[in-house]
C-alpha cells in the first residue's frame, strides 16, 4: 500500500515538475520573441540586455531542471532500499558481449543487448549502471545470464545465481563478466 501512494505521489510531483518546466520554456521562448520584434526606437544597449537577461533566466531553469532530476530520483529510490547493479569486463576481455539479463528474486528486472561503442567502453574499462531499483531489506537473489560470442566465433553463455542482503544503506553489486564464461559479482 505505501509504494503505491508513493509512485501516486511521485507521478504527481513529475507531472507537475514536467508542466512547469514546461511553462517556463514557452514564456522564455515568447519573451524572446518578443525581445526580437521590438520597434526601431530600442537601442541596441538595451536589447543586449534583454538577450543577456534571457540568457540567465534559461540556465536558471536548466539548473532547477537538474536540481528537480536530481529530487525526483532521490524520491523514486530512497536510499533505504535502493539497489542498484553494475556491470564491467574482466580486464583484458576479448570476447562479444551481446547481452545480459537480471532477474531480482525471480522477476526479470533488467535486460540489455549491446551495441559495438558500448562494448568498446566496457573493454576500455568502462561501468554500465545496468538496473536501479528498490528492495526490501534483506535477503534477496540475483540471477545473472550472459551471452556472447568467443574470439573464434563460438557461442558463449553463462548463468549464475548471487544472494546478497539488503541492509538500510543502498546496495550495489558489481557484476563482471569474463569469456572463460563466467560471472563475479562483488559489492562497490
């Protein structure tokens, strides 16, 4: 019952977040405009001035967009029982990595194909933030199953199965994945 009125609640503050951010973006845009039709009699001084106005109106609203972002998923994932995986290859990595699948406690939770610039960072040592979202404390499972292909073009699969506990302070599991195939999970 309390997740539910909290994702009511949070819709409502997005919707509303959204609109006005919104509202603001189309007042900007007519008050630039009509910055721009104003008659022959205003100096050029004077519509510097309004440009350099506006100009700071629109990052005070970038900035409030950011600092809203920033709220909205701190109120979507309260630390308490946010979890959240990371996934990473094994230094030195040669295999493709096509895909990777998580299941939270027996629901499907996450799944990703990878394109080639995303496994290209991943070899370059890169950390894909692959799934965020909120557990209960305690005791939980994570299933993990990769696929890809081998420097010689043989398919490669693996699927392990990590528990963790889920304590007060947000969880975060490291995934890495290697060709030999295999997966290690550790905490970051």
């Amino acid at each position: 019952m309390r997740d539910t009125a909290v994702t009511t609640r949070t819709r409502a503050v997005t919707t509303r977040t959204r609109a006005a951010l919104l509202a603001s973006l189309l007042w900007l845009g007519g008050a630039h405009a009509a910055a721009q039709e104003v008659p022959a009699s205003v100096s050029k001084q004077q519509m510097q001035g309004l440009d350099e106005q506006v100009q700071e109106i629109k990052s005070e609203v970038l900035a409030i967009a950011a600092e809203l972002a920033r709220l909205e998923e701190k109120l979507l994932y309260p630390s308490n029982t946010q979890v959240a995986v990371f996934v990473a290859l094994a230094p030195g990595e040669t295999f493709r990595l096509d895909s990777v699948q998580l299941r939270l406690d027996g629901e499907p939770v996450a799944r990703h194909i990878y394109r080639f610039e995303e496994l290209e960072a991943l070899r370059k040592g890169g950390v894909q933030r692959l799934y965020t979202g909120n557990v209960s404390t305690g005791d939980h499972r994570l299933d993990v199953a990769m696929a890809g292909k081998g420097p010689g073009g043989e398919e490669l699969s693996a699927t392990e199965s990590f528990r963790f506990s889920k304590d007060a302070e947000p969880e975060l599991v490291g995934l890495t994945l290697s060709g030999a195939p295999s997966i290690r999970v550790g905490g970051w």
